[in-house]
C-alpha cells in the first residue's frame, strides 16, 4: 500500500503533455471497493500488476468516431422500448422513381359524317396533376375505389354548373401580388348605377370651370362631407340677386313668352340633330337587351300526333297508351332538355322517371333517384328493382349496390355527395327530384336549394311536383343559377276525379249521414254544408230531451270507438274499402286501431296469406326480436286487416305494411301525413279523422297543399271511377270558409327557406 501512494505521489509532481494524444499511462484498480489510479507509463515497473481479481479493469471509453460507427451498424443498441426489426441493405431502391404524369395522349380521328376511322393524333393533356385534393375539375383524377359513391370530406367538390370555372391563372392573378390597388379596384357595387370616387384631389393644381353637364355627373359623385363643406364656400353676389328678383317678377306677371321661346326652339333643335353641340357627334339608339327566357311553358292542350315517328325506338315502352304531358315530357327528355312536372297525385308522374332511368341504361350512364322520406325510397326501390333489375339503394343505415345504374336515395345523401366529391357524379346524366314542393319545409327546404346549386353542368334535372300556382317562376330560378331552360309541364287533370263529404254519423242508426261538400267538377255545395250542420243541431236537440244518439265528447274513447265502426260499416257497405286514415298524432293511431279489437275486415283466405307473408318477413330478425310487443301487436292487427304507419313503427314491420297494403289485404290503414309524401299506394277512400294539426309551434288548419297532397291518395287509377274523401266531424262542423279555402285553393307556392329566390304570389 506504501508503494502504491508513493506512485500517486510521484503523478502528482509530474506535469502531462499539451498534446492530449501524448498522454500514456494505465488505470489500476485498487482493492475490491472500486477505487482507480492512474500509473504514468514512465514510472509503471514491470513487476507491478495492472490488474485485480475478479472484478478486473474498468472499461476505457472509445472516442465520439468509434461509438457513432457501433451506433449506425448496431441499430438494436437505440431502440429498447419496440421489437427491432433488422435492415437489410437494398442498392435497388436508389434507382426507383416514380412516374412522372401522362403529358399526351392518343385521339381518334373518325370522319364526322360516316364515323369511319381515319387515324389517330397525338394531344396534350391538360391538368395531369389534378386530384379531387388540389382541383374541381371534372377531369381530375378519379379517387379510391373506397371513396367512388361516399366520396371523402377532404375531397374539393366539383364546379358547380351555371357558373364558369376560373382557370389556374385567373386564381394566381387574383391571389397573386399584381393588383394595382389604384386603377384595377372596382368603384360600382353589383346592382348599383353609380359607384365611389377614389380620386385624390390636387387643391394647389388649377381647375377649369366645369361646365353643366360636367356639374351634373360629378354631383352624382359628391360624398356628403363633400356637399357639407362646399357649403359654407358658396357666396351670392349682388347682380345674380337682381338677375333672380328680374326673372321672378316677370314670371309673376306673366311675360315668360321669351324663356318658352327659347326652351322650346333649344328642344326642337335637339330633336331634329341640328343642335351645334350635338350634331357632329354619333347618336346611336342603344339596341334593345332581350332577356334569356329560362322557364319554357309547354303547351299539352293539343295531342301529339307524331310521337312514335320522333321517337321510332323509345328506349322504355308501357302497355297503355302514355297522355299528353307524358308524351312531351319524354320528348324532352329525348332532346337532353330539363324539365320540370306538375301534375296532380296519381297522375303519372313516375312515367317521366322510368324513362330517364331507361335511357340512361341505353346510354350507359347513371341516374339518381332523389325522394324527401325514406318510406318513398323504400317503395321506389321495390318498384324500379322488379322493373330495371339494376338498382341500388342509399340512405343513412343502408347501402345496397353502390354500383347500380339507377341510385334511389334521399336528398341529404345526395347532397353529402356532392359536397364530398364523389366521382358517382361524373356519371350521372339525370337527377329526378320527386316531390320537390317539399323544398317548402322550413327545416329540411334548404337541402333541396343546394342540391340545385351545387350539381355540375352536365347533369339535367328532372323536377317532379304536385301542382303548384308559381311554377313558372321556380322554373326561372333553377334556368338561372344552371344557366339552362327548363320546360314547365303543367297539368290539372286528374285521372280519378275526387267528392268530397262531411261526415257526422257516430253510431249504427246514423251511419249514413254523409253529405256531399266538394263534387268531381270542383263545386262547392252549400247544400250539403248546411245538411250537415242541420243533422249536427238536430241531435244536439234530441241529446237534450233525452232520447237519441248523443254528439261525441271530445276525449272520449268509447263514442270515438263508435264513430269508426259506424264509418267503416258504412264503407263496407258502400264497396269503400281499403281506406286511408290520416291521423295527425302517432298516440291516435295506435290508440284507434288498439280499440277496434271486434273489427274483422279480411276472409280466411287472406288471413293465411298475411299470415305466411309475416312469418317470411319475422324470420330475418333474431330470436329474440320476434318476440317484441310491438311485433306481436302487430301481427294481430295485420291478420284483420287493420294497420299502422308512422314513424314509431319499426322500419321492418313499415315495409311488411306497405306491400301488404299494396296487395291489398290492409283494408283499414291509420296512418300521419308522411305516408302521402309521395308514396305511391293509393285507396279508394280516405278519411282525415281532424283538420287541425300542431305544426311544432301552434295548432292550425291543414294548408291547402297539405289536404291535396293526402286527400290524393284516393282514387286508384284504372280501378276506381270516383275517389272518395271524408272529414269526420266528431265535434262541430268546420268553418264554411275554411272549407272553402282548404278544398278549392290551387295549393301554395314556393318560397326558399334560405332567400336565394322570392316569388311575389
């Protein structure tokens, strides 16, 4: 241990090289504790041990060069937190480049008259390195197979048509940094005459005395603080206030035969040109504007005689003869010309749509069927998939054959699409809007509005509509925005013409009061008006002396009870059946068809075939899901023919509704007011169990489109002659007036929920 100090001492006194690569000496560890000293290389003794047991030398670290090299070999030294996976050199991914974009491509060149193919052309390609990320361009890229019908929320949508696309150097010109702020700013705001001045004025430089007309056209110009401060300038002197008292006083007297004189002779030499001042100028009558005319109105009194020689090989045929309106809708739709239908319920509407659906087949592109409810989706999809076959369907939870030709889908989809860029819309050649009066709907109208606005250029709109008194004016709108005519069908006729009755029986002696308001020609009857109000006071007097049926008590189950079983005894009676039954409450609805449990409207036949037609339907639920109340309940229902329809319902048992009512083994169906939103299942009769509805704010009188769009579920076209309608007058009878308004108004006109368009009605 002496000797070991002694060496440490011997260090200490001895001073180390400048140069740090000079320095030689070894560490010799000491004892077992770990402790270390430094023995010069000049002073180490060959008989002294540099090593101890069993610990050993500590180990020497290696300069910054040596652990950088052992780092970028052994990457599995870094990473401790992850699985390491080993690099394997690879020389040939130096090489690799991705491929610049087509900058040509090949043409055909095909004589335009024969088609015959004469060789090809090498072209340029525009826009190679647009993508639905950077451009809204139809010819764009095409995006993921995953994002083809959904599209992406990061995708641009595509150039709304009936605007120009600005091209890549308008935007770089416009966002760019050369815009002269002095002379290329505009001073006329759109839809004024006179603009803003932002010329400085010099008040050191010399002015010339402006002359009249001068005066006159910078007035116009003059801010306010302009007319203020010259006012304190202005200075009367004492000749022009003895000019004006001169002037004054021979008004007075009357002696202005001089300035009559002299205005007249001024106004003839301007008339004839020979005026100095004007007569070497060049005055030329400014040519009359003609406005574009974007609402076309179609004349359908006369028949169309040469239908089948315009249209030799019609790309859908029907077995009936087609009517007039039809015959020009389709006439247009040949040409690749918009059109817009109003037509009453049941008219033939859907015609206009199968044949847009068919000649998109026939042109290999695509059509989208766009409806407001997913009921009306439901049912259109039943109905094209049995007629085309190629048919999808999208709504919210459903997505069948993205892929199809024909798209049924509501609004709101439609419109995310658009908005998410979907390449669907490069193939699209018809939109059909059915039921587009709902654009109306102060909640769910503005969708409508933006579908319009945002559909490309290419795409030609098919507007399908109730009769509407302003459709010429929402017509020119939609010409407007697109840039394109629309031609306005328009028809009144209906094919099932509609009577109208009061109904005030509540009991089986009085099952047959039903008294005619409204007949087929649309004439209003006083005379069945006041017999209903006579029977109504009538046993209003017999309830109080005692005997006869009493009037039914608001609220109470029992007499409404009565009041339906009398009305669908009568009915039976009278071949009425099936019968619709709007009622404005879905609580009424299941409460009226729970309360006629002794109502039996089918035969034994059509109780097995309802009832193997549920169980078919029942079995794609789970075990336990055919065991749910409202499953049950309504199987019993449905096996007397009675059902229910509102939004309660589950979506399975709405359908099982639905085409059991189109097969008519429903007889009595309570239903609200979204089954008239165009689903096409009409009845002979149907029965509006109150006039009054709450609208979400207040209780109010249905609108007279409101009572068209259900009332024209009655009548079915090709079965019945005359459609029936009923207003059941549980309490008092309705208002002469409000009858009036409600039944004969020609339905209301359009309005836009977010004022892109006004109509004056």
């Amino acid at each position: 241990m002496a000797a070991q100090l002694k060496l440490l001492e011997e260090q200490k006194q001895g001073l180390p090289p400048n140069d740090p690569n000079g320095i030689q000496f070894s560490l010799l560890e000491v004892g077992t504790a770990g402790n270390v000293i430094v023995v010069p290389e000049s002073t180490k003794k060959p008989n002294l041990l540099l090593s101890t047991v069993p610990q050993g030398l500590p180990p020497v670290l290696n300069d910054i060069n040596t652990e950088l090299e052992h780092y970028l070999s052994c990457p599995e030294d870094i990473i401790h937190s992850q699985k390491f996976f080993p690099r394997e050199p690879c020389l040939e991914r130096l090489y690799h480049m991705d491929s610049c974009p087509v900058q040509t491509t090949l043409q055909v060149q095909r004589n335009p008259t024969t088609g015959k193919l004469l060789g090809y052309e090498e072209v340029d390609v525009s826009g190679s390195n647009m993508s639905s990320k950077n451009s809204t361009s139809l010819s764009r890229a095409p995006g993921p197979l995953s994002e083809a019908v959904r599209g992406s929320s990061t995708n641009f949508p595509f150039w709304p048509g009936g605007m120009d696309e600005p091209s890549l150097e308008t935007i770089t010109s416009v966002t760019g940094d050369n815009i002269d702020w002095q002379d290329d700013l505009e001073t006329i705001p759109p839809g004024f005459q006179n603009g803003m001045s932002f010329e400085t004025k010099n008040p050191d430089a010399e002015t010339e005395e402006p002359t009249e007309n001068e005066q006159t056209r910078v007035g116009e110009r003059l801010t306010l603080s302009d007319i203020m401060s010259g006012i304190e300038e202005i200075t009367f002197s004492d000749d022009d206030n003895e000019e004006d008292e001169e002037i004054d006083k021979k008004t007075e007297l009357g002696d202005n035969s001089e300035l009559q004189r002299s205005e007249s002779l001024e106004n003839i030499l301007v008339e004839s040109g020979s005026d100095p001042s004007t007569r070497d100028a060049d005055v030329k009558p400014e040519p009359k504007v003609i406005e574009q005319q974007w609402a076309i109105n179609v004349d359908i009194s006369t028949p169309v005689a040469d239908f089948h020689k315009k249209i030799p090989h019609p790309a859908y045929q029907w077995p009936f003869e087609l009517d007039v309106f039809q015959k020009q809708a389709i006439l247009r739709l040949e040409n690749h010309e918009s059109v817009f239908v109003a037509a009453h319920t049941s008219a033939g509407k859907t015609v206009v749509a199968e044949y847009a659906i068919a000649l998109a087949e026939k042109h290999m592109t695509r059509t989208v069927y766009t409806s407001p409810i997913k009921a009306l989706s439901n049912q259109k999809f039943r109905d094209f998939k049995n007629t085309f076959g190629d048919v999808g369907l999208l709504t919210g939870d459903v997505q069948i054959r993205s892929e199809a030709s024909c798209l049924i889908m509501t609004t709101e989809i439609l419109r995310s699409m658009l908005y998410n860029g979907s390449d669907v819309i490069r193939d699209l050649e018809w939109v059909i809007f059915d039921e587009v009066h709902y654009i109306n709907d102060a909640e769910r109208g503005v969708v409508w509005e933006e579908v319009l606005i945002m559909l490309p250029n290419h795409v030609k709109l098919i507007l399908l509509s109730a009769t509407v008194p302003n459709t010429m004016e929402f017509a020119d709108w939609i010409g407007r925005t697109k840039q394109k005519q629309i031609f306005v069908i328009s028809t009144l006729k209906r094919p099932v013409p509609l009577e109208h009755f009061l109904y005030t029986g509540n009991s089986s002696k009085t099952s047959n009061e039903k008294f005619l308001l409204v007949d087929a020609n649309r004439t209003f009857l006083t005379t069945g008006y006041q017999k209903a109000v006579n029977a109504k006071k009538e046993r209003e007097s017999k309830a109080k002396s005692g005997f006869g049926a009493k009037g039914v008590r608001r609220g109470d189950p029992k007499q409404e009870k009565n009041v339906w079983l009398s009305l669908i005894e009568m009915l039976r009676k009278s071949d009425g059946l099936p019968v619709v039954a709007f009622t404005f409450s879905k609580r009424k609805c299941d409460e009226n068809a729970s309360q006629l449990t002794s109502l039996d409207l089918t035969t034994s036949s059509e109780k097995n075939d309802i009832h193997i037609f549920i169980q078919k339907c029942v079995q794609r639920l789970k075990g336990t899901d055919r065991q749910l109340p409202q499953v049950r309940h309504m199987q019993e229902l449905l096996k007397r023919g009675v059902g229910v329809h509102h939004s309660g319902i589950l979506p399975i048992l709405k359908e099982v509704i639905e085409m059991l009512f189109q097969r008519g083994l429903v007889k009595l169906l309570f239903a609200t007011e979204t089954f008239a939103m165009g689903v096409n299942m009409p009845a002979r009769t149907v029965v509006f169990d109150n006039i009054r509805k709450h609208d979400g704010t207040a209780f109010r009188d249905l609108l007279p489109g409101e009572y068209i769009q259900m009332a024209g579920r009655a009548g079915r076209r090709g079965l019945d002659t005359i459609g029936t309608v009923i207003i059941l007058c549980k309490g008092d009878v309705p208002e002469m007036a409000d009858l009036h308004k409600m039944m004969l108004v020609s339905g209301y006109s359009l309005f836009s929920a977010k004022k892109y368009w006004l109509f004056a009605e």
